[in-house]
C-alpha cells in the first residue's frame, strides 16, 4: 500500500521567476558596488599618497607631499566614466547594454591598474622638489609612501566587479524606456474612459453650472 503524505514538499523557484530574482538582485548589488566603488576612488584620490623632504639651501630641508590627483588622474576621471557608465547600462539595451558593460568594467580595471602603478611612484614628489630647490636635477629624498593608493585600488575593484556583473546578468536588467514591468512582462494597458452618463447626480450638477437646461432632451 502507498502512503501519500499531507505535508507539502517544497518545490524549488524556477524559471523565469527564479530569473527575475536573480535579476533583481544581481542590480541591486552592481548598483552599490559601483557607487560605493566610484565615492571610495574620488575620495581617497583626494588624500596624501607620498611624502618627502627636498633639499633647500645649506643643508635645510622641505617637507613635501603629493595627492593622489598630483601622481596620477587616471583613476579620478575612469571612476567619473565609470559612474556615467553604470547608469547609461539602464538606458541601452542588447549589444548597447554590453558595451556599456564592458566600459563599466575596463574603466575598473584602468583605475585599478593606475592606482597600484601610482603606489611607488615618486616622480610627483621629484618634480615638486625641483620646483621648490629650483633645480632641476633635485630630488626628494626620506620618500614614504601611504595605504590610500591601495584604498583607491580596492574602490576601482569594486567598479570592476559592478561591470563584470552587468556583462553577466544586464540582459536580465529593466530599460528606463521600456514598457515593461521589473520581472519582464507587459504593463497592463489603461481601460478607456467612457462618456459621462448625464443621469448621474454629479452630470446634473455640472450641466446646471454651466447654465444648461438637464430635463431638455437632445
């Protein structure tokens, strides 16, 4: 004898309800990745990436510092790209949609890749102690370097991995100018207004305002 069991079974999502979860949720997390990747990349190249002395008259010396933007810009403008990008991806669709994609996340790694070129560079320090020394040939001398290129490089990461999701799962993205509801399917259209039916209260009401006569027939 079989026993059938009163207690449903679970079934798990599938198709294209699990899709548009997955969708939705894919967004969401490529939306934070790369707004907060894009905020941590133009504040941290904002902030003190190397730090010098250069020497100045007889035997004195000039503490200098160097900005991210005064080693290197690259990551700045890539991140302000990269945000451009990241909303351009709502407004393009099919092969559009995966070139923005694809910008989203080159611009990424550009900035990245800069940032940790930018982490031992002393060029910025050397050309401002040639400045101050008035000498070409000076250089800075106790050079120290900070963790902030390397924030910088983790913030272009994160715009990488918003472009690398957007490759993955833009096609399952809603377009700003589309009809279309989150989860793919049609809006409903709107039922056409029907005309005013003049044995209504509200009709009467309105015709005898605009002095007309409601018991006259037409």
């Amino acid at each position: 004898m079989e026993y059938v069991s009163a207690v449903p079974t679970p079934r798990s999502e599938t198709g294209p309800a699990a899709a548009s979860t997955g969708g939705r949720r894919s967004l969401a997390t490529a939306l934070v990745l790369g707004a907060i990747g894009a905020a941590v990349v133009l504040l941290s190249s904002g902030q003190t990436w190397a730090e010098g002395k250069a020497a100045i008259g007889a035997g004195g010396s000039l503490p200098l510092s160097a900005d991210g933007g005064d080693v290197t810009g690259l990551p700045t403008a890539l991140a302000i790209v990269g945000l451009a990008a990241l909303v351009a991806v709502f407004a393009v669709r099919s092969a559009g949609r995966l070139l923005v994609s694809a910008i989203l996340a080159l611009c990424g790694a550009g900035a990245a890749t800069s940032a940790f070129i930018g982490a031992g560079d002393s060029s910025a320090l050397d050309e401002k102690a040639a400045r101050v020394a008035g000498n070409t040939a000076a250089t800075i001398d106790s050079l120290s370097h900070t963790a902030w290129p390397y924030v910088t490089a983790v913030g272009s990461l994160l715009i990488l991995m918003a472009g690398l999701l957007a490759l993955r799962y833009g096609k399952q993205w809603p377009a700003m100018s589309g009809r279309y509801e989150r989860d793919g399917t049609p809006r409903p259209r709107r039922a056409p207004r029907r005309a005013p039916d003049p044995e209504r209260p509200e009709e009467i009401w309105k015709a005898l305002d605009r002095g007309e006569d409601p018991t006259r027939e037409a």
